[in-house]
C-alpha cells in the first residue's frame, strides 16, 4: 500500500514539473532551448561582470567565445569534406514490408568525422512527410581519407516514391551548437506499393461467362497466344501435339496457350482531391488506393480482365505481370493529395461489369461516378455507416483493421442476395 501511495505521489509530482502552464509564452522562450543563444548569453554575462566585477573575468569570456567559434564553424568545415550516396538494395516493395538501405559516405578530409545523422526523404507519421522530414538515422564514425557504408533496414509506412526529398548528411558535433547539412545522391528510387488483402470470391451480379475475346496468362487454355510446352496428359487434343519438340525429345509434347477470361471488369478509382480528407497513411486516398489494389489483386487472380481507371489512364491487367506491376508503380506515383482533374478517360464502348471505388463525399452527390452496372466500394473517414436507403454496396473505414476484415465483408457482399 505504502508503495502504492508513493508511485501515485511521484506520478503527481512528474505531472507537475512537466505540466505546461503558459503555453501562450512558448513562442517568446522556445528560443533558449537552443545551446547557441545560452552561450551567447553567458558570453555577455562574462563580459559584463570582466567590466563591473574583475577584469580576470574575461578570461573565460575568451573560453566561451572559443568554444563558440569552434561550435560554429567546425560543423560547416566538416560536412564540405564528405560526400553521401544512397542505394535501396530493391527497387519496389509494399507498406510495412522492410527493404535495405545502404549509405556511403566519402571522407576527403585526413580527420576522422563523429556525430553524422541521415535526415528527410523516410517520413514515417503525416506531419513529418508533410514537412519533408522524417526518422534521424544516427552514423557511427567515418575514419579520414576513407569511404565507409552502412545498411540498415526501412520500413515504409505509406505507399509512395522513396525518398521522399532529397536526403541529407547533418551534423552537428562537437556542441550541438548549429548543425550543417549536406544533401545526398540518391543512385536510385523506391516505389513503395500500397498494401492489399486477398478477396476470395467474385460478385454474383458479374458475369462470369467465359469470354473469348478477353483472354489472361494466369491460366493455361485453348486460346490466345502460346505461353509454353508441356508433356501430353490423357484428353489433350491432338491438335495441340507440338511436333518438332515431340520428334527432338521422343515423347508427345503439346503447347499451353492462353485461358478465356472469367469476366471483364472496369474498376474506377476516384483520386479528385476534392473528396478525399486526411493526411498521410491514415487519409482517405491511401485507403482507397488500398482497396483497389486489392480488388485488382484479388479479380486479376480469378481469371478476370481488369481494366483500372486512375486518372486519366487506364491500364488493363490480366495480359503479363508488367502490367500488373505497371499499376501498382502508377498508384505508387498518385501524388499525396490526389489529382485535380475531374473527368474520366474514354474507355471501350463494349458492356462491362464496372466497380467504383470512392469515398462518402462523392457517394450520393451528383458528381458521383456511377453507371447503370457498377457496384460501389466507399472509403468513409469516420466508422459512422451510412443509412439503410443511401447505403453503398460495400463500406469501408480509414483505419487499418477495417481493410483487414474487408476479406470477409467482400464475401457476404458478392452472395448477397
């Protein structure tokens, strides 16, 4: 009990001396948490007790003002000597997977270097990739006339082009005084994509008809163009029989070719920026570029044709994996606030199932995308459903568990009655 009483007293008192009671002065005292304005202000203190008190005073007025030159200046000198590239080891990867880094920094100067620290371009939280900063990457000491690397493992919050800025070697050794940057190369980029969850099944309202005119690779076939060979199996036709491989291998060889489509659909993912709200990884635009991908994902892996709509670009999916990862490097490259344009690409005139995805300030509204056969997906910023006789045909909320248990609401949506 007594220990109890104890941890609360200290509790209170904690809360006490951290507690801000005039936070309307911090913009006239803020400045003193900086080292530099402190030393100059002991400097003036020195020379107004040398001249008052005792002339042996400006002694240390010299010492202080040493250390100030040294503060000042050895910073600056130091980083017009060194000289930073950066390499990422993959050149695409998905939010929250890790991907190595590596940094080499070149010494020109015969002294060893301390207290380096890799800032801006790995933004991890929505204020600091709205700034351009990010996470401080603290390096161990560059020896003189050498090149050292480092590597360490990034792990991208958001989807995105890494860096986001331009990186930069900062110092500010050996006082923490001021602090010199000098900007980096980066030798290459990193598309970061968004991240999906696979969806099992396909809506009952699409037509899952095999269609000859719309053909994928994911699937060997009957049609379309020849994706390999492979041994004769009992009831193939022999109108497959390869017979240059049959006669150099003496075994019945047949082609492979390309599989009719289950069914063609449009997805359409509105990016106007008027509609989307929030900042970062938690803003609408991230989660509906989310839910796409994972739509396309998930329709490209049941043998449909997906044609998806970003912009004023459409890209068809199911043909290779280029085109695939040709829309995901396009959604990785959507800038952070959206697009301004408003109006839709022209697409094929021929009837396809459509699927919209969107957010709560266009469902309903006359600017809304919508045509006679799409079903709509909406991103919503709050976890408040819509009403009964305004609802969409699938929700979804900003928040990270709601895209993991979209795999389940996407289910009971496509056998819905």
């Amino acid at each position: 009990m007594n220990s109890l009483l104890r941890g609360r007293w200290f509790d209170r008192i904690s809360g006490l001396l951290h507690h801000d009671f005039c936070p309307s002065m911090n913009q006239f005292v803020y400045w003193l948490k900086n080292p530099l304005w402190t030393l100059l202000l002991a400097v003036v203190g020195t020379v107004l007790c040398g001249f008052f008190v005792n002339p042996q005073v400006f002694a240390l007025t010299a010492i202080l003002c040493a250390v100030f030159v040294l503060g000042v200046v050895w910073p600056w000198i130091v980083v017009r000597g060194l000289t930073c590239r950066i390499r990422f080891e993959s050149t695409r990867t998905q939010e929250n997977h890790p991907i190595a880094v590596r940094v080499s920094i070149t010494n020109r100067w015969p002294w060893p270097v301390w207290g380096l620290a890799l800032e801006q371009g790995f933004a991890v939280s929505s204020e600091l990739a709205h700034q351009g900063a990010g996470e401080s990457v603290a390096l161990s000491r560059v020896s003189g006339w050498s090149t050292s690397e480092f590597t360490w493992s990034f792990v991208p919050q958001r989807r995105g082009v890494y860096p986001l800025t331009q990186p930069a070697l900062e110092t500010g050794f050996p006082f923490g005084l001021v602090r010199a940057r000098k900007l980096c190369e980066a030798e290459n980029e990193l598309l970061v994509w968004p991240r999906t969850v696979m969806l099992q099944s396909l809506p009952d309202t699409f037509d899952q008809a095999p269609r000859e005119d719309q053909l994928t690779d994911r699937h060997a076939g009957d049609y379309g163009d020849m994706l390999g060979t492979r041994p004769f199996r009992q009831g193939d036709s022999l109108r497959r029989v390869h017979w240059a491989q049959t006669a150099r291998h003496g075994r019945v060889i047949v082609c492979e070719r390309q599989s009719p489509a289950a069914c063609s659909v449009r997805v359409v993912v509105d990016l106007r920026a008027a509609i989307h709200r929030g900042a970062g990884q938690d803003s609408t635009l991230e989660q509906v570029l989310r839910v796409a991908a994972s739509v396309c994902e998930s329709l490209r892996s049941q043998r449909a044709s997906v044609e998806c709509v970003l912009g004023r670009e459409v890209i068809t999916v199911g043909a290779s994996e280029s085109d695939w990862r040709r829309l995901l490097d396009q959604m990785a490259r959507v800038p952070v606030g959206g697009l301004s344009e408003t109006s839709r690409p022209r697409t094929r005139g021929r009837s396809v199932s459509e699927m919209v995805i969107t957010t709560e300030l266009s469902w309903g509204t006359a600017s809304a995308v919508h045509s006679a056969e799409s079903r709509t997906i909406v991103v919503r910023s709050e976890t408040q459903s819509a009403e009964d006789d305004h609802r969409p045909w699938l929700e979804v909320a900003v928040t990270p568990a709601d895209l993991d248990s979209l795999a389940s609401r996407w289910g009971r949506a496509c056998h819905a009655a």
